[in-house]
C-alpha cells in the first residue's frame, strides 16, 4: 500500500462516535473473548470460568443490537416462544437478561468504563481515545432502567477518594 492508499483508509474510516452502538459493543465483547480464549488456551483459567467473565459483555451486547453468531438462536428462541410472540427488542432483553441478569453486569461495565477513563486520563492517545470513548457510548446508552438498576455516573478518582 501507498501512502495515499493508506492515509485514504484512515481518511474514511468512520470514528466510534460514527459507529453503531451494535458494532461497539460486539467489539469489545469479541476483544473481550479473545483475550479469555488466550488465558484459557494458556492454562490461566477454565472454561466455565471464562463463560462467567463474559456473559455480561454477551447480555451488553445483545442489549446493544449487536448480531452475534452466539446470541441469534437465543433471541430467536424467545422471539417465536410458544404461546406469544415479542418483538426483536423485547426479545433481546429477555435474551440478555437470561445471559446475565442487570445488577450483574452493571458494575462490570462501569468498571470497565471506569478503567478506560482513567487509562485515557493518564495516557491521551489516540487507541485510548477510542476505547474510552466508545465503552462510555454503551453505558450512556444503557444508563436507566425502570426498575432502579441503573449505571452510576462515572466520579473522578479524586471524587472516589473523596468518598470514601
């Protein structure tokens, strides 16, 4: 590749602001499993304990509209439920919801929104940036809940000192 073919490709490469919520959140799910594979692969933890770690990411990004090859089975099989029919949203939810309940992976996502924050605080750069910004993305996104499960606003470090 040139030059001009390379600085082109980033020219056109949409930023994480421009992405769909579905495609961000599938990607942190996949960089997530990745990362879970390798540690089992060498022997860092089982299986089972890997599945544990990324069933909230999974129940995120099925909450998130993202078309993973893992959950299509499990929302179709609640969106054609004998007995009543719910749409693709609904059927999400219950999907995820099977997957890992709310006030389980609500702090597990605010600790990783958290810990990206602070990584982008202390180091600017532009894979910082990204990430950052596209982890805070999915919890703006799933911030509410009807039911009071919500994901607490991010506090500075010196605001968490503060408080404690």
């Amino acid at each position: 590749m040139t030059a001009a073919t390379v600085s082109r490709a980033a020219a056109t490469k949409p930023s994480v602001q421009q992405l769909p919520l579905g495609h961000l959140a599938a990607a942190e799910f996949r960089r997530r499993q990745v990362r879970a594979r390798e540690v089992v692969r060498n022997r860092g933890m089982t299986v089972a304990a890997a599945e544990r770690l990324l069933a909230p990411w999974a129940a995120i990004a099925c909450l998130c509209g993202a078309d993973l090859p893992e959950l299509a089975d499990r929302i179709e099989d609640w969106r054609v439920s004998p007995g009543a029919q719910v749409s693709i949203g609904e059927a999400r939810w219950l999907a995820a919801d099977d997957l890992c309940p709310r006030p389980q992976w609500v702090p597990v996502l605010a600790a990783a929104r958290d810990a990206a924050l602070a990584r982008f605080a202390a180091d600017p750069s532009a894979a910082n940036t990204a990430a950052a910004t596209a982890i805070q993305r999915i919890c703006i996104a799933l911030m509410h809940d009807a039911n009071g499960c919500h994901i607490p606003p991010y506090r500075t470090p010196d605001a968490q000192k503060v408080a404690a």
